[in-house]
C-alpha cells in the first residue's frame, strides 16, 4: 500500500494553525479474473470504482487482473507477504473446506444470489472456524459473492439425468465432486484453464460451471449440450485485505470500505442473476441445445443429490473439522434469514 499525505481545509499559516491533513491511499489488488470476467465486472470493479468515489479520490487502487501479479493459487501468500495489498481468495477454500458450503445443492434458486452472496459474507465474519482461519492468515474479508448455480455442459447429447451416468465432468471445490458423483456422474479435477481442451480432445465429457461464467471459457464451443435447471449450488470468491493494511487505515476508511463491500457483494450476486435468463436465451438462437429437466426428472435429481450434504458433513469431521455439521447448520439459517429478508 501506498500512502500520502494530502493537504485539506484552509488553515491560517499567519497564526500558525496547523493545516489539516489527510492521508491519500493506493491499494495493490491481485485477480485472477481478467477486466471483462463477469464476476470481476460485478464485484471487485465496482467496489474500486465506489471507493474511489466515495472518498473523492482520495483512496485508490491498482488492479492486477489475469494473473498478472502472481498466480491465482498464490494470491493469498502475496497478500500475506505485501507483494499485494488486496486480492481474489478464490483458493482458500484449500485452507478451510468450510468456504465452500454455498456448493450444497438446492437451497436457493438463481433470483436469489443476491440474498445468498450477502448471506455467504456473514457467513464468513461470524463462523468462527471461517473468520479464525482468515485471521490466522491475515486477511480481513471485505466482498463475498457466490454465483449462481452450477449447470452441466456435454459434448453429448443429455436428455435426462440417467445420460449423466459414467459421463467425465470437470467439477471445483470439494462438495461440488460429491453432487457430480451422486448424479451417476465422475468428478474430474482440472484446472478451469485446462477444460476447454480436455473436453475437445475428449479426455472429459463436460464440465459444471455457472451459466454466467460459460461465456468467458468459450465452453459451448465444444460441449453444446447445456442442462440449466438441475441447480448444483454456487460457488465461493470473496475478495480480502491484508489485516495489516486494514489495521492503517482510519475508522471512517474502515467504515467506508466496509459498507461498499457489504453492497457490492449483494448487488454482485443480483447482477450474475440478472445475466442468466439472456445467456440461455442467445444459445437457444445460436443452436446450442438447452435441456430443461421436467418435474419428475428434477424429482430423482434431487433424491440423488439429497446424500451430498451427508457425505461432506462426513468428510470434513474425518479431516479434523469436528463442528461441520453445526457449521453446515449456521450456513442454512444465515441463508434463509437472508432469503426472508431478515438480515
């Protein structure tokens, strides 16, 4: 971080008064998102364009986007080490598998990300095995979106949840394997930046990913065949401080920051939402097939899927996380409190 001292008001320097002063502030910010990715476009871009508004200029930022600092796996150690200020904390959930409790399937639906991404950020600050890892590691959350639900594409046709079975999809984060896996499924761990490729040479079948982020990977390309409705859960990118940087700036900053995260992480969520009913209107006109599972087929979807929270709580407390459950149970109320407009 960079910090100036500015001048302000009109002290008299005839009578000696001191003039009042306040410190100008630029912050390092390291993405993996390029400038044109709609997560970045609905969240980390804003936030910085606000703040900067909001504090007449006075706080600013340089942005780092598509890796071009460090690697994204790394971005949390930069931070840690001041080769960056503020940056994606996409991969923490490596640190505490607890960051990726928005990927339970079916509890809430994409109109209601905005609530889900303000629910995720209180999630975060007020779990104490979450926020005690972030403080261990020196960073203080300040944005918190999930996107909207993870869809399936395929090379090949889909026209019902049993053309999943023994099908090759790429699948992130570490509940996310376990739904691919209860659909009949095989989760495959790839990075995002190796799929395309992977589906083309037919090593996998497809991939999971949000209908808003499809579009930056090219993804319909080569797996043309997208199911939108069977709703695998979202998934975690919160955007933290170093605590050291934080602990420098002055209450109001503080406050400042605070409050655009918090608005920044809701409307972000409500943004993503808003894009998915055109994205899958323009595959319809472009001639990419779009597969809508019917009742009955959501119906054993689901009971398919019903397992999946079992099965992490189950995970996680072999690892060593004993309160997952009551963790899992703190994300379901903050979430429906947040839906019911409570929080």
């Amino acid at each position: 971080m960079t910090v100036a001292t500015a001048a302000c008001g009109s002290g008299d320097t005839d009578s000696g008064e001191e003039t009042a002063a306040a410190e100008e502030v630029q912050i390092r910010v390291a993405d993996q998102y390029s400038t044109e990715h709609p997560i970045a476009v609905a969240s980390i871009l804003p936030f910085m364009e606000e703040v900067e508004r909001q504090s007449d200029g006075r706080i600013t930022f340089e942005y780092f986007g598509s890796n071009e600092l460090v690697e994204a796996t790394d971005i949390p150690s930069a931070i840690q080490d001041g080769i960056a200020d503020m940056g994606n904390l996409l991969y923490i959930g490596s640190v505490n598998p607890l960051m990726y409790v928005v990927q339970l399937p079916g509890l809430y639906a994409d109109p209601e990300t905005g609530a889900a991404s303000e629910a995720l950020l209180d999630f975060v600050t007020e779990n104490e095995n979450v926020a005690g890892t972030l403080d261990e590691t020196g960073i203080h959350p300040l944005i918190c979106l999930t996107t909207t639900n993870y869809q399936i594409l395929t090379s090949g046709p889909v026209n019902s949840p049993q053309d999943l079975q023994g099908r090759q999809l790429r699948a992130s984060g570490n509940v996310l394997p376990l739904s691919i896996d209860a659909l009949g499924a095989v989760p495959v761990n790839l990075s995002i930046n190796e799929t395309y490729e992977a589906i083309n040479r037919g090593v996998v079948d497809g991939v999971s990913i949000s209908v808003p982020s499809v579009r930056e990977y090219a993804f319909t390309e080569v797996a043309p065949n997208v199911v939108v409705n069977v709703n695998l859960g979202g998934f975690p990118v919160c955007y933290g401080i170093s605590e050291g940087i934080w602990d420098e700036l002055s209450p109001e900053d503080q406050e400042l920051m605070t409050s655009v995260g918090r608005e920044i992480s809701r409307s972000a969520g409500e943004e993503l939402a808003a894009t998915v009913e055109e994205q899958i209107a323009e595959w319809e006109s472009s001639g990419v097939t779009v597969v809508t599972f019917d009742e009955a087929e959501r119906s054993a979807a689901a009971d398919a899927l019903s397992s999946v929270e079992e099965r992490w709580i189950e995970d996680l407390e072999e690892s060593g996380i004993a309160d997952a459950g009551d963790a899992v149970e703190q994300w379901k109320t903050t979430l429906e409190e947040a839906l019911e407009g409570e929080r």
